[in-house]
C-alpha cells in the first residue's frame, strides 16, 4: 500500500478532523457508522478505501463500514435506496459517479469525496 506522507498526509488528516469535529461522529466516535459509495471495485478505489479506514483508525474512530460498488445504474438506484434506510454519520465517496449521485441528493450527513477526476461530468 502507498503510503501518504509531508504536508499531504497532514492535510488529509485536518480535513478527516475538520469532517468528525463537525459531525454527528463526535460525540459518539466507537459507534460510527461510514457509508462508503465506489464508481468502481477496482484497485485505485481500494487502496483509497484502505487508506482513509487507516486514517480513521488512527484518530480513534472504530466504525462500521457499509460498502457499495455502483458501477452501473441498477447498483446506484439500489445503493441509494438502502442508504436512505441506513441513516450512517459519514459518507465516503470515491469516483466520479457516486461522488455526482450523493451530492445531487442533498443530504444532511458529511460526505468525503476522493477520486473525483471531472465532476461536472
């Protein structure tokens, strides 16, 4: 796994405090529930994937995961459905596709969004 070091590595964990602190999360970190939306179930994605759990970790917050791959309409709608049941404190969104689906939805929840290449797409 790639390691993220320097000054990136420091703004990647400021920006994962910034999101907890003004989050549901704070008050309740070992309960944490982490909605996490992939464009696609490939490498890249989840080296990301692995990498922001890492991070999470090291700040303390144990969470539970719920993952989603969408790389194809019938997945998205079903993703979205079942996240609109699943109510969870943090959304992780990697790729364009999911990043674009989550954020039209206007949610009330802290979203994160990686690998987002060209989101006026």
């Amino acid at each position: 796994m790639t390691r993220t070091t320097g000054p990136l590595r420091t703004a990647w964990h400021g920006l994962l405090f910034a999101v907890l602190l003004a989050s549901p999360l704070a008050s309740s970190w070992a309960a944490a529930s982490v909605a996490v939306l992939l464009s696609h179930d490939a490498p890249p994605y989840r080296r990301a994937l692995d990498g922001f759990k890492a991070q999470l970790s090291q700040l303390g917050v144990q969470g539970s995961y719920r993952e989603w791959v969408v790389e194809q309409p019938a997945e998205l709608a079903t993703a979205m459905a079942q996240l609109d049941q699943q109510q969870p404190n943090l959304i992780l969104s990697l790729g364009t596709m999911a990043t674009q689906a989550i954020t039209a939805r206007h949610l009330r929840v802290p979203v994160v969004a990686t690998l987002v290449f060209n989101p006026a797409d």
